[in-house]
C-alpha cells in the first residue's frame, strides 16, 4: 500500500480579488470544513513570496481512502455550489511522476471529478498508472 495522493488545492474566484477579506473568509471556510470532514487530511503551508512582506497558503490534501476522497468531493462541491463565480484547480503527481491538473467549476463538479481523484488515489495506492 503507498502513500496518500497529495493533492494541491487553488481555489480562486471571478468575482473577488484574492486579497479581498471576503474572498479569505470564503477560503476558510472551504479550509474549515476539509479539515472537519476529512479528518484533518487537509494541511496548510505557508510559503514567503519574495518582493512582499506576507506569504502564500498552499492548500495540500492527503487523499489516502475513499472515504477521504467522497468527503473531499463533497465539500467542494457545496462550496463551489455557493457562488457561481468560484472555481478549483486540483494538481497532483500520479505514480510515474506525470503532474496532473485539473479544474472544477460549479459547473462541472460532478462525479467526473470523484472519478479523477479516485482513479489517481487508487493507482498511487498501488503503485500503479491512472
């Protein structure tokens, strides 16, 4: 059995600037309820950007059952069902080192995206191609 599928997570908008204090409400939330209902499979890592005093959250999520990956799913669903403007980009390394990115929309978050990540997350559990 490997590791869990590390996938980054970007969550951007239309409607707001990503230094507006409403879209970093919005934000934590999604970080708040990932972190509840995958039973802490959310981190958070801080990065200095050069040339500005503050830092970059990047946003990884360890996908290592179904279970995690159905929560995961789920959450960003409902997020991304609050506001038609929202939108995530999903990144992650498949077993042979390819990086995959992938977008989800309000739109198109449907089981198209649970079969994505549940492919990538069964084929680094074994080591195998997605």
């Amino acid at each position: 059995m490997g590791d869990p599928l590390q996938v980054m997570i970007a969550p951007s908008s239309d409607k707001y600037d990503e230094h507006d204090d409403r879209w970093r409400d919005q934000v934590a939330d999604l970080v708040r309820n990932l972190r509840v209902n995958t039973d802490d499979a959310l981190s958070v890592e801080k990065h200095n950007v050069p040339g500005t005093k503050g830092a970059a959250a990047e946003l990884i999520l360890a996908l290592g059952t179904s279970g995690v990956v159905t929560a995961s799913v789920e959450v960003i669903r409902m997020w991304l069902a609050r506001d038609r403007t929202r939108s995530i980009e999903l990144t992650y390394v498949t077993a042979e080192g390819e990086t995959r990115t992938f977008s989800c929309t309000a739109q198109n978050a449907t089981s198209a995206v649970a079969d994505e990540l549940m492919g990538a997350v069964a084929a680094q559990m074994t080591g195998g191609a997605t």
